[in-house]
C-alpha cells in the first residue's frame, strides 16, 4: 500500500502519530542515496547506523533500504573492510570532526576511491540484507541479494581473516568507535593507557560539542586518545599486520562478535536465494558463538565482557555489551540463562512491565552517568538487539516488555538519539534516524 508519497503506510494503523514521526525523520534526513544519522551531529554515512536505517526502510521504502546499502558497500575496501564512515564529498571541511583530511583514507593501499574512515563498526548488515529480502521477496530484491552477497561474504572474511589478533577465532577492535558503543566504561581501562595529551585538542575544533553539552560527551582527554589511536593506525595504511606487536588499544567484544556470528546465520539464510552454499556459514556462526563463550564468558560472574588482548583479562565494567549473546541462536542453555539474569537484574531493569528504560551501563554502578552517551543512557539500537535475542530464546513476555518500553520512550520524547534512563528524557541529536528506522520496525512487529 503505497499511500504517502511513496511510503507505504501500513503501519500507520499501529500508532499513527509514531509511524509518521518516524518516516518524517527518515524523510529529512535521505540524502541523495543514503541516510544520515543526524543533519546537525552526524552529517555523513555511518555503517551500523546505515544497517538499522535500512531494516526500518524495509517497512516502508523498500527501493531505499536498497540504496543505502548499495551506497555503503560501494565504499568497500579491496580487502573487504567496510569503513565506519563514509564522507559526503558534497560537504564542507568542518562539518564534522574528525574529517576526511584526519583520515586519509585514499592514501592506503586497497582503500575505496571515496573518502572514509579506516575503521569499521559492527556487521548489521547481513542481517538487514536477509530482512529485507524476507519482507520484500521481489525478483529486484533478488537480484539486490545477488549483487550484495559477495560483498556481505567478503565482508565476513576480512573480519575472519585481518582481525584475529588474538588467535582464538574472534574479532579484535583496534579503535573504541569500532564498537559503536564509543564512550563505554568497558573501554576505560584498555584507553587509559593509549598514550595521549588532551592539550592536543586545542589544535582542532571539536564538531560535537557544538550541538550537545560538554558533560554528555567524551572528554577532550578521551578525544585525544581516540585521535592518537587513529594516527597509530593511519600511519601504517591501515594494515592489519602485526596489531599485536605495535597497536595500543586492542579488544574483543561480546556485542561486535556476537553481531558477526549473527551475519553468518543470515548469510546462511541467504545463500540458497543467490545459489550458494549455506554449510559453511553455519559452521562459522558455531566457530564463532563457541569462541565467544569460550573467550568472552566469566562463568563466577555468570557475564559476558570484553577481553583486553593488552592484558590478557576481561574488563571489569557490566555494561549491555554483555547482554549481546543472546541474539545467537546457537548460544548454550547455561549462558542464556545468565544472560537473562543479568538482564533482569537491578543493574539492567529488563521486565514484563518496565519502569525505566533498557540502560547502557549498569546502573548500580558508581561510574554510571545517566547524561553522558554510552555510560548510562537509553538506546534503541541496543534494546532493539536484546529484543531480538529474547524473540530468538522464545522469551515473549520479556520481549513484549523490552518493546513497550521502547515504542512508549520514542512516543514521549520523540525520535531522540538517546534517553535519559530514569527519566525518559530525550538527548543528543532530537531527530535521529535508527531510532526512527527501528521504531517502524517495532511498531510493525506486535
Ligand atoms: C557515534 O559515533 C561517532 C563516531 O563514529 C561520534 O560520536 O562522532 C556512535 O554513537 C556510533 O555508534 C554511531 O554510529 C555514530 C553515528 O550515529 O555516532
């Protein structure tokens, strides 16, 4: 039912005020062939970002779902990396910090002729590929199937095979940003010591404070870090080789590899429409949730955290990129338990009938920061993807709860970046678009 220039507005039945804030936001925010996050913070292409803006366009601009994941992969890298942004040439220097001129990405061997970034964030984007194709099921979508495969599977490989500094069969991150989840106190420890000096910062001018309150971002310390790891990386063209011996900050994380077994899964699901073989997916998907009971869990604690390849431990803060595992769906009966102990304990709040939203941080913690982003507050993303593992483990109340929450969030305070976790508050960028996409997604799925 294509009703609204274009949009089909089924779901506008659901809640029709939410529906049509929701496709508003995306609507502002399309940009020739892709979404941006936000007009004001984030005025470029983010890959996970363009993953999730793509399952809500699934529900109603189906043709543009495609587009923004063909425009994403069209900045793919030869070895198969899929950078974190990609920058909008039209834009000028400025518009947002750190630019295409910190990044240098066109001087690296094998980089994309677009300007990007030289890091990556976490795959979302099989599994958009397969949703989409689930809900759409047209002979175009097949052929965009098709077209994305190969690309999805490379993808994959370089995941598997540049980013296993560790050894043991899981992804390492090189950079915070890489998790998406930037500013968790699960990376505390491991930046402390990247060497840095936050004087630094007074060279450059910082684009996000511009548009949100210093207390609700990084700091000018963290900043500097975060540019000192981008220069460590830049310097070598990017290569993967020898991380172990020469990079400060490297990281396995429970939602980013969590996300790449779910890839395989999809990608497995996809393979029969595109004529190719599923089984050595799956045996990846299992390779991959093996190693991250194996590496990534702490049976005394019963939790699900990062481990620091710099130290060899996990890092102490229980953050929700523990609740990760629970979107596999091979994950073991004992660690799902665990999981949905520590989701529904005080530190995370899940339940039939929430009374606050899903936080990012535990939030008995005494480093808990209900303003500032990725120490506290509320995302739809990550609900989104606990939602997911709870429909995935056959918990229908919780997940019902978990989406109430959310859909109730969004209807009070609007397509916000992110919420305040005991308020509900609204914060960062106001018209934000995953949590439009998914809202739609939501709404959609009772
Ligand atoms: C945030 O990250 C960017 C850097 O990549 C930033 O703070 O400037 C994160 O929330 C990240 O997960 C997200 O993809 C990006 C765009 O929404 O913003």
């Amino acid at each position: 039912m294509q009703t609204r220039s274009g949009y089909d507005d089924r779901a506008a039945t659901v809640d029709g005020a939410l529906w049509r804030q929701a496709v508003d936001t995306l609507e502002a925010n399309w940009e020739v062939d892709h979404t941006v996050p936000s007009r004001t913070l984030y005025p470029h292409q983010w890959s996970w970002d363009s993953a999730f803006i793509a399952i809500g366009l699934a529900r109603v601009r189906p043709d543009r779902a495609w587009r923004e994941l063909r425009s994403l992969f069209a900045a793919q890298w030869s070895d198969g990396r899929v950078p974190h942004i990609v920058f909008n040439p039209r834009l000028r220097p400025g518009d947002y910090f750190p630019g295409p001129e910190m990044w240098a990405s066109t001087d690296a061997p094998g980089a994309s002729e677009l300007a990007t970034s030289g890091i990556i964030q976490p795959p979302v984007h099989a599994l958009a590929a397969e949703r989409l194709w689930r809900l759409t099921g047209t002979s175009e979508a097949a052929a965009e199937l098709a077209r994305l495969y190969p690309r999805l599977v490379a993808q994959q490989r370089y995941l598997a095979r540049r980013r296993d500094v560790g050894g043991g069969g899981l992804v390492c991150l090189v950079h915070p940003w890489e998790s998406g989840l930037d500013n968790s106190p699960a990376w505390d420890a491991p930046l402390d010591r990247v060497p840095a000096d936050a004087a630094v910062m007074r060279t450059y001018r910082r684009h996000d404070t511009r548009f949100v309150a210093d207390s609700h971002r990084p700091t000018d310390l963290d900043y500097a870090r975060y540019l000192a790891l981008v220069s460590s990386y830049r310097e070598r063209g990017y290569a993967d080789d020898d991380l172990a011996g020469r990079h400060p900050f490297l990281v396995e994380c429970p939602l980013f590899n969590a996300l790449t077994a779910a890839a395989e899964h999809a990608l497995a699901a996809i393979a029969p429409v595109v004529g190719a073989d599923p089984g050595p997916h799956r045996a990846r998907a299992r390779a991959l949730t093996a190693a991250i009971v194996d590496r990534l869990y702490e049976p005394a604690s019963g939790t699900f955290r990062p481990r620091d390849l710099r130290t060899g431990t996990l890092v102490a803060p229980r953050t929700v990129l523990g609740l990760g595992p629970l979107i596999l769906p091979e994950l073991p009966a004992e660690q799902v338990r665990a999981v949905l102990a520590e989701a529904c304990s005080p530190r995370f709040g899940l339940a039939e009938r929430m009374s606050r939203p899903l936080p990012s941080h535990d939030r008995t913690a005494p480093d808990f920061e209900p303003l500032r982003y990725w120490r506290g507050p509320s995302w739809i993303n990550t609900g989104w993807l606990v939602w997911r593992g709870l429909r995935e483990h056959d918990r229908p109340a919780l997940a019902a709860g978990l989406r109430d929450s959310m859909l109730d969030l969004v209807g009070r305070s609007g397509c916000h970046e992110y919420f305040h976790p005991e308020t509900g508050a609204g914060l960062g960028s106001p018209a934000f678009s995953w949590t439009a996409a998914l809202t739609l997604d939501l709404l959609q799925t009772p």
